[in-house]
C-alpha cells in the first residue's frame, strides 16, 4: 500500500507548507488504532484552509485514510488528549518526510511528555471527573441507581487517567491495563464496582465514600492548571474565564469546577455592585496560599 500512496505522500512533501509525513500499518485484523483501516497516512502542514481534511482509498480490497492536519490542531489534540489514536501514530508510525527534524522532535517530545501538557491535561480529567462524581451522587440520592451506576463507572475512568498521567505517561486505549500495574486502589474499586456480589446500593455507598477520600487528596494537582492560569490576574469574570485560550478546553465543565474550587477554599468570590438593586456580579480570585 505504501507504493501506491508515494505519488499521494510525494505531492504533498513537496508543499512547504508541509511540515511532516507519517504512515501507519494495521497490526490486527480489526485495528480501532488505525480506525480498522489496512494504512493510516498522516499529514501533518503548517496551516491549512480546514484544521482537518480525510481522503479515503481502496486497491484490491485494502483501504487506506489519509488525514491532512494543522499543526495548531495537533498541538490541540496532543494538549487535550481527545484523539488517542494519535499518539500511538506518533510513536510507532513511519517517517516518510520530515522537513528539518519537525516529526524527530515531536516523537522526543511525546516520549518525555512536558509537564505543562501534564498539568493541562490532569485539570481536564480532574474537571470531568468532578461533574461525573456529583451527578451520580445526586442521581444516588434520588435512588435512581442504575444512573448512578453509569456516571461512576465514568468517575472511575477519569480517575484512573489521572493516575496515570501523574506518572508522567499518556493514557492508552487500554487503559485499565495500565492501572492495573500503576495503581491498584483505583483498579480495585473498578473491579469492586463492576464485579462485587453486594447489592448496587452497597457496591454504590462504598464508592461514592472512597471517591470522596481519593477527590480531596488529589484537588491540589487537579486545580493546579487553572490556578496557574487564574494566577495571571487578579480578578476573572466568568466570561473572560471562558475565552481564555487554556481554558476553552475545559468547555461545559468549566463551571462546575469552579463552582467545586469555591466549595473547597482554592478560589474566592468578589461581589461587584451592579446597576440593579442588591444584585452583584460575581468575579472570581484565587486564594494565594493554594498556589
């Protein structure tokens, strides 16, 4: 397949706006890494008029995806780390372009995983976490267990990518058989969770009083990057938290986890008089001692 793809691969290296050129092979009969297609090409450009753009091809009964993505879009899924797949194309894929070492240096990168990226990424699954925990608590409270069920198992999986971003790894596909070898309390409560002959409600109780343990004891790395952030000035509208650039990738879990942040003494609020009779806005400070 690598053959038929060199006229594809070749035209686009010779753009100089093309930064790096990357193929990736099936290794399973159904490979969910490359989206079970037999070849990934990945291009990678400076800019480009969308942020993402596929093609797809087939030859005698293979078929192969080309992705053409900006360097700002990677940078982002690389931040976030909302496209797995990604990473594993990074480490393992083949070099067949790389315009002044651009791919060489990304590959070191991802290997030694900076901890800015680590912070960002650990204040996101915090975040998400957080939400996942105090709906299914609710849920709890109203009895309806089965709901409450679904939203821990997701608190589970944030919690476990936290643990493994606090070493310094990325969270693979597979990531419960990484926390099985980096954290068993987290890996036990999963299987307690999922495989416990107790009764939902019991398998439930028990969970929501070690979650509420394992959220106190780890708030401080979590807040960490939006504390940092916040730390830039010293009061925050909502709105402008929302449009900071760092930020942006907390989306719909952004206000909640203020919200959580305020509960817990690591952000302040100040009233600001409005026009309106006793009505105030709300800006938001860190407490300098959290940092």
């Amino acid at each position: 397949m690598e053959q038929l793809l060199r006229p594809i691969y070749q035209e686009r290296a010779s753009r100089p706006n093309t930064l790096g050129v990357i193929i990736v092979g099936k290794k399973e009969d159904v490979s969910p890494k490359t989206d079970t297609f037999d070849t990934i090409l990945l291009i990678i450009t400076k800019e480009n008029k969308v942020p993402v753009f596929t093609k797809h091809y087939t030859f005698d009964g293979k078929k192969a995806a080309m992705h053409i993505i900006t360097e700002k879009q990677l940078h982002k899924w690389l931040l976030v780390g909302t496209n797995k797949k990604l990473i594993d194309w990074i480490l393992f894929g083949k070099i067949l372009f790389d315009r002044n070492e651009y791919l060489t240096n990304l590959k070191q990168t991802v290997k030694d995983f900076p901890f800015y990226g680590r912070n960002i990424k650990m204040g996101i699954e915090f975040a998400k976490l957080v939400r996942q925990y105090l709906e299914g608590k609710v849920c709890f409270e109203k009895n309806n267990h089965l709901d409450a069920y679904d939203h821990m198992i997701e608190s589970l999986h944030h919690f476990a990518r936290l643990a493994i971003l606090d070493k310094g790894l990325y969270p693979e596909i597979t990531v419960w058989s990484q926390v099985k070898l980096i954290d068993a309390e987290i890996y036990k409560l999963y299987k307690e969770l999922i495989g416990s002959d107790e009764s939902i409600e019991k398998r439930l109780e028990l969970l929501f009083l070690a979650s509420e343990f394992l959220i106190h004891s780890r708030t401080a790395d979590g807040a960490r990057h939006i504390l940092n952030v916040m730390a830039q000035q010293d009061f925050w509208t909502i709105q402008e938290l929302h449009e900071h650039e760092e930020l942006k990738n907390y989306s719909v879990d952004l206000e909640v986890f203020i919200e959580f942040l305020i509960s817990k003494g690591f952000i302040q609020v100040e009233t600001v008089e409005t026009k309106g009779n006793g009505l105030y806005h709300r800006h938001y400070k860190i407490d300098p001692t959290t940092i």
